[in-house]
C-alpha cells in the first residue's frame, strides 16, 4: 500500500531533486515490487519537466527511488507513482519556484485622456522583475534602468502603487529604481499634457522590455 497524497520540496524551475516512495504490506516494507512513476501534470505553457526514469524496484526495505526535474515554468508538477501489480498509486507534487531576478517584464495597465496646463493625465504600467525563463520573482528589489522614448509626456514615476510615489524621472531623462520587494513589481505612472504614444523601456540585469501607454484627446478613445 501507499500512503496518502503529498505535497513535498520546492525545487527551482529548471533543477533536479532526488525523490521516492515506500511500499508497505501490513505496515512493513515490501521489496521487489515495480512502481512506474509519471508526470500527470504540468502548469499551462511548461516544457521541460522529466523523469530519469519511468520504472524502478523496491528495496529491501521497500522504497523505490526516482530523480524528478522541473520545468521551465513556476507552479504545480505532479508525478504519480502506481505499483504494478496492484494498480495502487500515490501523487506527489512538486511546487517548482522561479529562479534568480534575470529580466523585467513591462505591461501596460490603462491608458489615459491628455490632460492640459491644470492638470496632467496619468496612464500606467506594471514593471515586473523575472527569472531566465520569464517567471515573476518575489521577495527581491533589484534596480531597474528606465527610459522613456516620447519628449512630449511631462512625467515618468515609479511607484509601488498609484498613490506612493518613490522616484522620479523628470524630463524623461534615464532613471534607476528599486522593485517593491514584497511581490517584486512596481507601477510606472506616465503623466501627460499631450496626446501621444508614450514607449517605456525597463532594464535589469542587462536584459530589457517595453511597454507603450497612449494619452487620447477625449474619452471615447480610451481602451478599457
């Protein structure tokens, strides 16, 4: 017999960890038994998830061994292992975490209507830190390079949210700073008296991505 379901270590996208699971016959383990291992799930979009083998032998003591690596997407992996002879099984799942900060990713969150002398308009972006493999990273605060392409916007800020300004880079000159670093991420806020497309470039770690916001003349041209 099996014991129950479990949820066990948390390896890296990407890396390998030494697993196995015990065969018991009255509560003692049963050697020479066969247990055929597979991955039943993956998160959506993952590759790269593998199993050194498919099949392997108790022990004298019962336990059958296997070397599970992850994919290339953080998330769920499950790998079931059934003995053969009985059809009974057990699901373990693996928690694969990101990697190290490699990269950014930018996505717009709403565009804006220009403003005018009095008052500006504001559109926004999401600046996210991500692994080699585009995962979102939490828990770090690396330094992020941005640039703004349009000399027409009045204002470029990055905020940890839409009312908590951190820095600020007046005139669209190039500007560095830190990811909020309990989810990773932070809001650039696009100010604008003009309407215009407006291209931010973030850059960590040598690698970059854009995002673009647009300010509209009137309310009918704002994208919801």
């Amino acid at each position: 017999t099996f014991g129950a379901d479990q949820q066990v270590n948390k390896p890296q996208v990407d890396s390998s960890i030494g697993a196995g699971v015990k065969v018991e016959d009255g509560g003692s383990g049963f050697g020479g038994a066969t247990v055929n291992f597979e991955i039943i799930e993956t998160p959506e979009g993952s590759s790269g998830a593998s199993l050194n083998t498919t099949q392997a032998t108790t022990n004298s003591n019962g336990n059958a061994f296997f070397n599970f690596t992850a994919g290339d997407t953080a998330g769920d992996y499950v790998v079931n292992a059934t003995v053969e002879s009985t059809g009974a099984g057990v699901n373990v799942t693996y928690t694969a975490q990101p990697g190290s900060v490699a990269g950014v990713s930018v996505t717009p969150i709403e565009n804006a209507i220009a403003g005018d002398s009095a008052e500006t308009g504001v559109a926004a972006l999401y600046v996210n830190s991500t692994d080699a493999n585009g995962n979102k990273v939490t828990g770090s605060s690396p330094t992020v390079g941005i640039t703004a392409d349009n000399v027409g916007a009045a204002d470029v800020e990055a905020a940890s949210s839409f009312s908590n300004s951190e820095t600020s880079v007046n005139g669209l000159s190039s500007g560095e700073f830190s990811l909020d670093s309990s989810d990773g991420s932070s809001v650039v806020l696009v100010k604008s008296s003009q309407v215009e497309d407006v291209t931010i470039t973030a850059e960590v770690s040598g690698n970059s991505d854009t995002g673009t916001v647009t300010f509209f003349d009137q309310v009918g041209g704002i994208d919801l």
